[in-house]
C-alpha cells in the first residue's frame, strides 16, 4: 500500500484523531499557523497513533518552533504561504540550520530533474511534489523524467 498524508490546514488536535479514523500515516503541520503547545500536542498525538508528522517551516521562526519541539520530520516548504512565491532557495537556507538525525523534506516548486538534484546536493531526504504532477498530462511519465528513470 502506498503512504497517506493527509495534507490540509491542521489546526486542532482532533483534525489529528480524524486523520487516524482515517488510516493516514501521516499529517502535515504547518508550523506558521500553530500555536508550540497545540504543535506539541499534534506531533504527540501522531506518535500515539503510529502517525508521522511531517512539521512544514518556510522561515528561520518557523524552523526554531520546530526544532524546539524535537520535531522528528521537517519538511521546507519553497512556497511563501502569504505571497505564493515559490523559491528553491528557501531550501538551501533553511536546511543548514536542520541537526542530523532529522529527516528533511523539501516541499513545492520541484518540477525538473534538475531541481531534484540541486535539492539532493543540499541534502534533503525526500521531495514532496505536487503542482509538477497534477499538471502533467501523463503522471507516470513525468515520475519517470523526474527520477531520471525512462
């Protein structure tokens, strides 16, 4: 089976409890939006439940929230939440800033090869596309172009 994040604006702990009912095994939350104590009791309610929570920072504020909750995913979102801008270098900002042992995702604005490698090249675990696919006329095809794979 493949891996479910329920990816949404999480602001309460029981969208976390629903997201369970739901058999997702992970949720997204957005740092920025979340108060540390209703962060805190989210991460603790995935663990709870075998959920990862995939912590979303976009500055060095958001990242310090995280990184004082002992957030165990981290994922860098290039897309400025107010302004819609999308940055790749947001990445290369912000992971310098991430200890080992945390597992680091970078989030939008990947469309290219290219991009992905930059991305790797920085250090990031993971990448978390989404416009690039839902755009795409053949999904398994652009997989495919994006992973360097024919």
């Amino acid at each position: 089976t493949l891996p479910v994040l329920r990816k949404d604006f999480i602001i309460d702990t029981y969208q976390i409890l629903e997201s369970a009912l739901y058999d997702a095994d992970s949720v997204l939350l957005i740092a920025r939006i979340l108060e540390e104590k209703t962060l805190r009791d989210c991460i603790s309610i995935c663990k709870d439940f075998d959920m990862t929570a995939l912590v979303e920072v976009h500055s060095i504020n958001d990242l310090d929230k995280a990184l004082s909750i002992d957030a165990d995913v981290i994922g860098i979102n290039n897309r400025d939440l107010d302004t819609l801008e999308v940055d790749l270098k947001t990445t290369e900002h912000l992971i310098k800033f991430i200890p080992k042992g945390v597992l680091k995702i970078s989030e939008s604005g990947i469309s290219t090869r290219k991009d992905i490698k930059y991305l790797k090249s920085l250090g990031v675990d993971a990448v978390l596309i989404g416009e690039a696919l839902l755009k795409s006329k053949d999904i398994k095809k652009k997989i495919r172009e994006l992973f360097g794979r024919r």
